[in-house]
C-alpha cells in the first residue's frame, strides 16, 4: 500500500548524512541559548543562582 501524504517542508536540498550534523548543531546551539536565557530571566527575577 502506498502512502499518498505529502512531505512536510520544501525540498530546496536533497537528503544527505551531512544535514543530521547540521540538524545536532542546531538542537546544541538551541540549547545552549536556552539555558542562558533562563539563567539571565533568573539572575534578573532572584537576583543569584544558587
């Protein structure tokens, strides 16, 4: 049986191996960005950390 759904995102690059690296880089970066934003929102709110 063949699925008929379409594919989510425009296909401007072709699938390859290097775009999962891409893909992990971007996940750590957000993360990182993440973790300082919330310990800048708790500086600001508590004033330390503990």
């Amino acid at each position: 049986m063949k699925s008929t759904k379409p594919f989510i995102g425009e296909a401007s690059r072709p699938l390859a191996p290097e775009r999962i690296s891409e893909a992990v880089r971007l996940m750590y970066a957000t993360a990182v960005l993440g973790m300082v934003i919330f310990a800048a929102v708790r500086i600001a709110v508590w004033g330390e950390i503990r």
